[in-house]
C-alpha cells in the first residue's frame, strides 16, 4: 500500500482497487466496474438519500436516458454549456436516426417538457422529484474514478414553485438533507456561492458544498441551483395562481454523484487502508475465530447468529486457507468498522475480544454484553472519524494575507475578495488556484487581496 | 375504465397511465417515465430478486452502458443477433468517436473480457455475478409499454463454471430463484426448451419461462440460457484444473425484465383498475377516514401509527378535497390490496371497517385484533390472486388436435410436435401461431400434428 500522506494520488487509485470497489480495466476510458463491495457501499448511501428524500416529500421518478437535440436546445445556455460535453447517439440499428440523441448529461431538459404538461395550477404546486441514475459526459481532462468519470452515478432532484421565495426555501430545505448525507458520511464540508462565470448553465445562481481532500485539491460534493424562472420560460412551465392569472413558476436542482463515494475513501482512509464510516460500510463487524485445540468456529457461529438477529450487518471469515493475521489485514485494508477475534481464551471466558479499526488496542467484553458494546463502539468510530476529519479539513484550509503566501501554500486558502471576475483571474494565474465563490457558511469581510477594495471571505484552491 | 375481457389491449394501455405507473408521452418513441407509483412496485420486486440472488451466492456488480464494437464483434453469432437493433454513440462533443460503442443490449460482450482477467484457476470457479440495469434496444414493432420498450429495466446474472454439469446444475439453482419471484408477483407460468432458431444469440440451448395473458398472447418472463464454452473460447475464458491444465469454462445467464410488471398489470387486473400482490403494492393498507360529527379522523390516525409501527406499507388518506366514496375507486383502481373504513360506528365500537380488494363485501375487525386480521387477509389476497391466475392461465391454454383447431381457438395451443423447424413454419403459417418449444415442465409425447411422426409437447402462440 501506497504512503497516503506523501502520494495521496497513487494511494487514492491503489486502495479503491484494491478493496474491491471497482475495476478500472474496463476497455472504455473513465467508465468502470462497480464490484460487490464497492456498490454495495454507493447502494447503502443511496438508501439513506431516498429515506431523506422521501420524508422531505420528494417523489423518486426515472426518466429515460436519452435526450433529443430539440430538448436539449430549449435552452440556450443550457445547450451551450452541454452540447461539447455529451455522447450523441445518432444510429439506430443500421438506421441514421432522424434526430441526435444525447445521453443524458443532467436531466433539465428531460424532465422540463414534462413539467410543462403535469404543472396546471397552483394545486400542482410545489412538485418535487428526484432520480438516482447515471448520467454521462464526454470529459476531455484527465479522469479519475469517482472523482472524474465519464460515466457517473447521479442524484437529481428538481422542484418547482410558485414563487422565488417558495424556491428559496426549497434550497434551505435541501442543505438540512444534505446534513443528513454528510452526518451518515462523517465527512465535513464548506458551502459556497460559486462565481458567475461559474454557475450552472442556465441557472441564476449556484450554490455548492465542497470539501478539501488531503492532496490539498478541493472537491465539490453537492450542489444546490436557483433556476428562478430561467427554465421555466423556455420550457413554458406555467400554473394559474389563486386569480386565474397565469405565471411562471420558479426552479430548483440539487445534485449529487459518486464523488462523494471518492470523498469518503480519500477523507477517511489510512496507510492500512479504507475506513469505511459505519452507517455505511457493508460489513460493519468482522468476526475472525483463531483455530486451536478448542472449537472457537462452533463459538464463533453463535456470536456471529447473536449479531445477525440485532440487524447488525456482520460477517464470520471462516476461509480456511488463510491464517488469522492475514484476515485481520484483509479486513483492515476494507475498512470494516469493528473486528471480533475468537481464540481459546474467548470460548473458556465467555467473551470476544474486539479491535476498532479507529483505535490503537483492544478490549475483552464479556459476550452477554456484546450488542450494548458493538453499538457504542460504532457510535465511538463515527465520532472519531467525524472529529479527525473535521480536524485534517481545518489543517488544509488556511487564512492567506498575500499572493505569495497563496502560492506557498499546498492546501485551500481563503482571503477576501471583491468579486470581481479580474481579481479572481489574477489570482489563479500567479496561485494556480481557483475561486470557489463565497463562503456562505461564514460571514466575514475584509480588503480584497488583489485589489484592496472592499470584499468578502472567499476560497481559493486546485480542485478535481 | 376500458372493459379488460372485451379491450384488453386498451385497458391496459390506459390503466398503467392512470394508476400512475408510468408517463408515456416522453418524446423518444419506445421510452416511457416511470413515475413514483410505477417506480417504488419495480424497485419493491428488485428487492426480493436481490434477497434471492444473495441467499443463491450471486453477488451484484454494475458495468458501464457502452461497449466498443469490437468488444460485441469477439462472438460472431451474438454480433450477429444484436448489431441490427442496438443504438450506436457515434460522437462524443463534437469529436468522431475512435469506435463506434453500442447501448448496452444485454451485457455478455461487457463482462466476457472481464471474465478473462477475473479467471485464473479452479480456486477462481464457480463466479457467479449479477446486475439489474437498464438494457436499450432499437426495436422497429410496434412498441409497448414493459411488454416492448427500447429502454427495458433488466436483471441479468452471468455465471462461470469448471464443466457443462456444474452449468447445468446453476440453471436449476436459476428456476428455484424464479419460483420465488413468481410467488411474490402471483404470476403461473409454463417452461419451454426454445426452438433451435429462436435460441439466444451465442447460446448453446435457451429456456425460458412464459404465461399466457388474458388476450391469448403468450408472454416471456425469464430467460436461462446454458452457453457450455460458446463465449468462453471466443472470449478466451479460461481456467487450470487441478492438474494445471487449461480448460474453457461452461457459462450460464439468467435473463428478466419490466415484463414482468407488464405480466402483473396484465393477469390480475379487472375492471376496476389493478390489483397488486401484497408483497409488491407500495401500499398494502389504505385508511379513509368518513367524515362526520365524531372525531373520525383522529381515531384514524391512532389506527395509522398501530399498523406503520407493525412494518405494514400503511397510507392514511386524509386529502379533505374529495369524497370517500372518490377515495375508494382512486385505490381501487390503484389495486391496494386492504381499504380501512372508519366511520363513526367504527370509532364507537372500537373497530374498523375492512374491505378488501379481492373479495365482495365487508368485515368488521376489532382494533384490538386488527393486525392479525390484516395479515391473515393479506394471505387469503396472495392465495386468492394465484389460485385465480392458475385459474384464467389454464383457460388460455387449450390443447389442439388439428391446425383447424389452433385456427379457431384465440389463445396458446398444445400439440404434439417433432421438433422439425419446417413443420413450425406451416403452423405459423396457417394458424399465425409461432412455436415456442416443448414444455420442459410436462413430459408427454404423441404425433406431430403436422407429420404425423413422433413429437413431445409444444406450445404455439401469438406472442408480445
């Protein structure tokens, strides 16, 4: 394994194979395999993100994955921020087709002509759904799994209201999700409002939720647009309101990927491997019996019947063909929350001993207490992973008084910026560091580091 | 509501629509949107074909959507059988594409060259994989909402063995996960050896598993296709022995789709609107609360909390803009298997008005006993749906003595036939009834009801 301080790259792509979350071999550039153990992982988060959804009332729909160059067209900026970036399917059979398709790159324009139809009046109002599909890009810059694929695992989700305000809202409501997304990951994040030149295409403003990997290269996780009624006029989205009198109505996406998949192996993981956070980890005990003289396997099994019945998600390794430390490393490299060893000693007294993969050492606990211990040792691992990682994110984003401190610096830098498109240019031609927008998390102004006037806090970095 | 007997081709077209299943005025021809309703029935099904595929050791993976031209060109027969009706990505951007890469139609040509990599030894064998994904083919027939798409919801496992038995043996390990899924949907079904030339493309011999539905067209609902080494010498899988010699491995796949809620929709319907299988309605309970001088709606409520906290898919239907006498056709005809009434008596007596969708009449249950008498009742529902789609398959198949026979009878005949593609032809041609294969489950031999020589029992239908 890889050093993952000193080559977090190498590392990075080394372990997500080597544990089994995908295969890069596949003969399309940036598209891989999810393996069990990796989907498994993106599977678990999924199912918490419907729970979220589902009880913010956000109805979950599948849209067809092919989009027609007309839809695509309807709006302009849409189309001219999508249509280099997308894979056209043009023949059918040995047919051409009559009209390019598009795989979706996003589903704007998928969904838009249907909301025109299904949005009458205000009872129709607010509509609010959502879809976890794959979405597709031709992406000319280097890919990385993950974190720059060319096919990719997506959440969508697509509101309309009848009002700003109501669409306003609606973007409040969507960042208490989002806590919950990251609460479950035990990843910290910044939130910011990105730049102009920087938004979604199509949209009024952006917002997006960002983290600092521990290259020093921020990653956007999430992000929350405001269409206002960008959208809805081109795709002639109207309602009548309460008078009769028709109107627009006001939009909104929030967006998610398998980046976050890649945040959580890149935030949490060590030298020895991944260290998966324990809502999320497909196998959240390991249970290793150590063959001797005494049937630890038969004692083993019955732990390993006690766990299952608590909905605990355990495995017993029962491999023959390998010896216990190999399993303990094999174990460790997957990232599983806790290890159970079972040896002489654990049969004659009754117990297990128990090995978290966040903590030096180990504990014997007796076996009627089992359960009890299991769940506060998990409850232990998310508040270690949480705070170690809210430390390493605080250790890479720093407070920059001048370009050149920018430059010396490898992580995030934050500084105050007027906001102007010229400032935020020079700094990424002497910094190589981009502007991530405002914080929107932190209030705070000061004299823009370029130009002196008046600004405010913002974040500059390499991103992925 | 169409009459289902008189119009079945109507009713059904229009019931997936207004039970809200689906949306098919999407603008690409052959792809529809599933809508929540829709969606959450298909996902509920994936579920339990999840459930079986682990307890049967297959575990799930996911591959990318596009597969090179030159990755489907490896088996000649299986380009052969698909290049005609894929759709091919041409352009990525505005770039001409290196190669030509198809929409997946089905993934063998994806996963075989992995296969390659993955097989090493014995040690390797039995690998068994599974993905549920979205398949895309450029049909030219009419299409036909989960009967014919060009998007199809599709499970496929693909398995690898050391030798011909062992595949054999995974085919039977296929039918004992099929007959699960067919318990939870309610769904009778015949099995057949396919005709040599309506076999799977590559494949050495396919099965399949069909029903009739009330039209009197025959429906396939699964596919288990034995390969023997037909893919793995082109695909050059293979594996060392215990000797350390070099052999092919024997393949098997396992094929089913969104036919399969077509099939549901289709048996067990009536003219009221769907009836769904207790194991897969989104909701198996709906309470309608009657309005009245009493507190009708509170009383509901406490009834709602006692069934949700069971794990029972409760929904209170406590819209006040419509009449329960509204209420209760709208989930009618959604096909919620148990309606709740509560009314004021029921309040007064402590009770609930139970109704269910199967069955005429009413019952009163004591609250104090209402979870068993849900559960009891979601049983005779379950019982009730399959003893009469046993009932309504059984009259859609009729054994025929002479071609005149098959003629006149609109639903799927029985006859014996010698197994001789020309005596086929002739029974398609005279009776528009295509042939597909002898019944694997009944063993009965007579003569060809063409030739007169010696035949085994085939199945001649028109078919979706």
């Amino acid at each position: 394994m890889e050093n993952r301080k000193e080559n977090f790259s190498q590392w990075y792509n080394e372990i997500i194979e080597t544990a089994g979350m995908i295969d890069k071999r596949y003969p399309v550039k940036g598209m891989n395999i999810w393996m069990p153990y990796g989907l498994k992982i993106s599977q678990q988060l999924d199912t918490f993100i419907r729970k979220y959804c589902d009880s913010s009332g956000i109805n979950e729909v599948s849209f067809p994955l092919l989009i027609t160059r007309g839809q695509l067209a309807v709006e302009f900026e849409h189309l001219k921020g999508f249509e280099g970036q997308v894979f056209w399917v043009t023949k059918g059979g040995t047919d051409q087709l009559e009209e390019d398709m598009s795989l979706r790159p996003t589903s704007e324009s998928a969904m838009y002509p249907m909301f025109s139809l299904w949005i009458r009046t205000h009872g129709d109002l607010p509509l609010k759904i959502y879809q976890i599909v794959n979405v597709y890009r031709y992406e000319t810059k280097h890919t990385r799994a993950f974190l720059r694929d060319r096919e990719i695992h997506f959440f969508e989700a697509h509101t309309a209201h009848e009002s700003f305000e109501d669409a306003e809202k609606e973007i409040e409501e969507y960042l208490s999700i989002w806590k919950e997304v990251a609460r479950v990951m035990c990843v910290p994040y910044i939130i910011h409002r990105r730049p102009e030149w920087d938004k979604f295409p199509g949209a009024r403003y952006s917002n997006a939720v960002d983290t600092v990997m521990p290259s020093g290269r921020t990653l956007q996780l999430a992000t929350l647009h405001q269409y206002a009624e960008n959208f809805s006029k081109p795709y002639e989205i109207t309602y009548s309101d309460e008078n009769g009198e028709k109107k627009f109505v006001h939009q909104t996406t929030y967006g998610m990927s398998s980046r976050l998949i890649g945040a959580m192996v890149g935030i949490h993981g060590d030298d020895k491997g991944l260290i998966l956070p324990p809502d999320l980890a497909p196998v959240q005990v390991v249970i290793v019996p150590i063959p001797s003289g005494t049937d630890t396997f038969s004692y083993a099994k019955k732990i390993y019947e006690m766990i299952l019945a608590s909905g605990i998600r355990v495995r017993l390794d029962d491999r023959d063909s390998y010896t216990p430390g190999y399993k303990y490393n094999d174990w460790e490299m997957r990232g599983v929350p806790i290890r159970i060893e079972i040896g002489e000693r654990e049969v004659g007294s009754s117990s297990v001993t128990l090995v978290l993969r966040t903590e030096k050492g180990r504990k014997k606990v007796e076996s009627s207490k089992l359960l009890d211990a299991i769940n506060e040792s998990l409850n232990l691992i998310r508040e270690h992973m949480t705070s170690k990682a809210i430390e390493q994110l605080g250790s890479m984003l720093k407070d920059s008084l001048s370009l050149d401190d920018m430059v010396k610096w490898n992580g995030a830098s934050q500084a105050a910026w007027c906001g102007k498109k010229d400032c935020a240019d020079e700094i990424e031609a002497k910094t190589e560091k981009i502007c991530l927008g405002y914080r929107l998390d932190i209030e705070k102004s000061g004299e823009c580091i370029v130009c002196g006037n008046h600004g405010k806090l913002a974040t500059f970095s390499r991103t992925y």
